[in-house]
C-alpha cells in the first residue's frame, strides 16, 4: 500500500471546467477566458524577454518578481511591499491556507462560490465549513464572531454575478477572528472593490489575476495585497521562482497598459448587459451580473437540456450538476460576434 495522509487518499480533487483539444473550432465560453487577445505590448515584452535565440532562458528568473510588485503598487496605490506574486491566484490561494489555517482548524467560504477553496483546505487537513446566501444576497448563518481561521469571499461572485457591497463586507471584516480573503477574480468587469478595507483592517487580504480582465490566463499571473506582514509569511511559503520570466515579462508590459485593460473591459460589460437583456426578453431568468460571465436559466430551469443543446452546436457553456445550480447555466462573455450566435443558438433550441 502507498503510505497517503489519508486526507489525500479521501479527496477528489477539483475538476477544472473542460478545455477541449480543438479550442478553435468553438465558440469556447466556459471558463471566464476573456475573448480579446492580451494587450499588444505583451507579446512584444515576451519576444524581447527571450533575448537572442532564446539566451535568457538561461538564467533564472527574478525570484522575488520585484518589477511586478512595483508595477502592480502603481495601478493599485499600494507600496509594494504590500503585494506579492503569484504563478496564478490559485497559488496564492493555496498559500494563505497554508499560513493561516492549521490541521483540523476551519476555514470557510460561500456555496455557492469557488469550490478549489474546499479542495486546499482538504490538502491541508483544515476543516471546511461553507455559508449559503439569502435572498438578499447576504451570508446566511454567518455569526456574529466567525472563528475560522480563513474566510473566503468571492467578490463578485462566481458562477451567480452580484457584488457584495463594501459595507457589508467591511462589516464582515470586523465580525472575522482570523483572515478575510476577498478573492476580487473579476473585480475590473464590476463597479466597485474593496480593496480600500486591506489598508484599514489587518485581516483582510484582497486576491486579484490577470486571467481574465488582462487576457493572460495561459501565463498564470495573479497577486494578492495585504500587510507587508502578510506578505512576508507568504513569501517564505511560496516556490522561490514562483514566476517564469516570460510571464514576468508579460505582467509587468500588461499592468502598465491601462488603456488597453479599460477598452476590453468596457466591451466585455457592454455585451453583458446586452446579452443578458435579450435572455430577458426570451423569458430567462439572468441575474444582474458584476463579472464577465452571466448566471442564467431557461424558463422550464432545465440547463441541461440547454447545455446539451449548445455542446452539439459546439458551443461550450458550463453547466453545473449541484442541485443548487443544475437549473441554469453559466455562460462566459465573449466578443459581440460570439454571444449573437449563443443567443441564435438558445432561441434554435427552444
Ligand atoms: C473565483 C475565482 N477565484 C480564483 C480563480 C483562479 O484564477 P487564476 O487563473 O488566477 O488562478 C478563478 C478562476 O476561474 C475564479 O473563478
């Protein structure tokens, strides 16, 4: 017998939303990827990284991703000791439970949200206890004291959309004992972040990635922003050359491309809202969304059925089994073009 923990022996593990071998011949919206290729200044900060017939590649990268910190303090107003590097957020993510929550302490998060949290946790032995939400889009349960160890909130949410507003979730701030992760995955397609609670509360920590709003989900760039304490336990526990320097390249050429960013998130949200407008009118229910995705159902709340329906079209939209999701789909927003033929498709099937 292999000598597994036995946490690990009785995990699953997470199953990341399919990415099928023809990308090309879909249209592909089921992983929040944005649409828009990355700013052209990356693919340009990429090449000359490599340097003559690929000579950097050499050498290692910057360990502590240093012009990144500096690059990001820039478009966020922190130092730069109040952030850190990630080889996407899911490192980080990973790191803070490995912080903060020990075997057997708890750690909780929203259901629904990003299950990869539990899937951490269990890695960690920590104990997973999840909060649903009310009608009201607030926390259901949630005590007046939370003794967890991490508290994990995705804001906005994913799959459903809505943002929690920033008083509600500096209210949270003060209500938890130990950290509170605003995981802000999708906070540039979204009106507000709460970013400003990081430098007026210790325990909260705001995660952000290049994934989505920035295009760069294939180079796996994320960060986090909190106390410089913060920062430094997370940087002992990090892989010293977390970041490869072809995307420490690309991050920092990305971050300072401002411009680019709004353009491609303002199309984003524009075809979102017209997206989910139409759904309306063919009697879907949408809920109002803050990222670049849409929660939807069909009015007999079969998704499967509409799931089914797409795949044979070669769309891809995820659908999820949990009994409080099965009944609508979530769709990614891609350009204009691709979201016409959704919809073309969606009226085709009925
Ligand atoms: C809520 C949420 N958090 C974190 C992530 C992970 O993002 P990254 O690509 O930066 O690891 C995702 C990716 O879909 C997400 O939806």
């Amino acid at each position: 017998m292999i000598p597994l923990r036995p946490n690990i022996s009785a995990m699953a593990g997470y199953v990341p939303g399919y990415q099928p071998p023809d990308i090309s011949s879909w249209i592909k919206i089921n992983t929040n990827e944005n649409p828009y290729p990355p700013s052209p200044e990356v693919v340009k900060a990429i090449l000359a990284e490599l340097g003559p017939d690929g000579a950097n590649l050499r050498t290692y990268p910057s360990a502590s991703s240093w012009h990144l910190r500096e690059a990001a303090g820039l478009v966020f107003g922190f130092d730069p000791s109040w952030i850190i590097m990630a080889n996407g957020s899911d490192e980080v993510l990973n790191n803070l439970i490995r912080a903060f929550a020990s075997e057997g302490e708890e750690v909780g998060y929203v259901h629904p949200s990003y299950s990869y949290y539990a899937t951490l946790a269990e890695i960690q032995g920590a104990r997973v206890r999840t909060f649903g939400l009310t009608d009201d889009f607030r926390i259901a349960g949630f005590p007046e004291r939370y003794e967890g160890k991490v508290f994990f909130l995705t804001t906005p949410n994913a799959p459903l959309g809505p943002a929690f507003p920033l008083a509600y979730i500096e209210e949270l701030a003060g209500r938890c004992a130990g950290m509170l992760v605003l995981d802000e995955t999708y906070a540039e397609f979204a009106e507000s972040s709460a970013l400003e609670l990081v430098k007026k509360y210790d325990n909260v920590v705001v995660t952000r990635t290049l994934s989505k709003s920035y295009s760069l989900a294939g180079m796996r760039l994320g960060l986090a922003i909190a106390r410089p304490e913060v920062i430094a336990a997370l940087d002992k526990i990090r892989d010293h050359y977390n970041l490869d320097r072809l995307a420490q390249a690309a991050c920092v050429a990305a971050l300072r491309d401002q411009s680019y960013l709004a353009e491609c998130c303002q199309k984003i949200r524009e075809t979102r809202e017209w997206f989910s407008s139409e759904l309306r009118a063919i009697g879907y229910d949408v809920i109002p969304s803050q990222g670049n995705y849409v929660f939807a159902s069909p009015p007999d709340r079969n998704g499967k059925r509409i799931y089914d329906g797409l795949y044979e079209r070669k769309i891809l939209v995820r659908h999820f089994s949990d009994p409080l999701l099965s009944h609508g789909l979530r769709i990614s927003i891609g350009t204009r073009e691709d979201m016409e033929k959704t919809l073309a498709a969606i009226k085709e099937i009925g």
